[in-house]
C-alpha cells in the first residue's frame, strides 16, 4: 500500500458543534490575543459565511434572510448590551449559534469539513495578525449583565 491509502484524512475541528455562549468566545478572543479590531474581523468571516450559505440555499435565505439585512445581525446588532463590553464576543456567540444550530442541518459532511478549514485558517490568519500587535495584559474578568 503506497502512503496516500495508508494516510488518515485530515481532521479538522467543527466550530459552533456544540452551544456556543459569549464567555467562551471571550476566553477564546483572548486566548488568541484578538482586539476589538480582529474581534470583529472574526465575526465577519462568519457573517459571510453565513451569507454565503443563503446564496445556495432559496429556503435557508427565505427563513433567516431578513435576519441578515443588516450588518451585524441580530439581538445584540446595536450599542453595547452589556455593561462590560465585549460586544463582539456577544454577536460572535449568536451567529455561532445560527450556524451551529441551522446553517449545520443543511450542510453534507464534506461542507462541513471544508467550513471547518477555512475556520482553523482564519484563525491562524488572525492570531498572526495579533502577533504582530501585541496587547497588555489585562485582568479583565467579564460579567455579562443586561443594562
């Protein structure tokens, strides 16, 4: 057997698999050492792909079109709805959710793996970017609270 039949494919995580809350993206912002700057280039790598999606699906684009009007989207789409900041950690959480608990149904494995690797990708691409404008530490503990 050559090495290409023997070589397991290649595995890549799935983002938003699982509920996605705004404290874990917080911790996962910081842990990448992401600003509000690359915060929000994060989420709209996922906004896209979540227009992206609409485009090849009428139905998809019929449900949740109208949800997606505007950018960013949804409940948490205007000033920050929370007294501690971290409003891209919030929006990041909902269209997470959005494509973890939608977009997810209505993708084939091998969509959902190619999604899963332009993600680990942007990522990567990100933290570079952060590397590059290292931020000062912070004790900042978030308490998300409706004001």
């Amino acid at each position: 057997m050559s090495e290409e039949q023997t070589a397991e494919p290649e595995h890549h995580h799935l983002p938003f698999e699982k509920r996605v809350d705004r404290n874990n993206l917080h911790s996962f912002f910081e842990y990448n050492g992401f600003d509000e700057e690359l915060e929000e280039e994060y989420y709209r790598f996922l906004y896209d792909f979540v227009l992206e999606r609409m485009d090849k699906d009428a139905g998809l684009k019929a449900a949740k079109g109208t949800e997606f009007k505007e950018y960013p989207h949804g409940q948490h789409a205007g000033e920050d709805f929370h007294l501690s900041g971290h409003i891209w950690s919030v929006r990041a959480a909902d269209i997470g959710n959005i494509i973890g608990k939608t977009l997810y149904l209505t993708m084939s494995d091998e969509e959902k793996a190619g999604f899963a690797k332009r993600h680990e990708e942007k990522v990567a691409e990100l933290r570079k970017k952060a590397e590059a404008k290292p931020q000062e530490e912070s004790d900042d503990i978030p308490a998300f609270r409706h004001t």
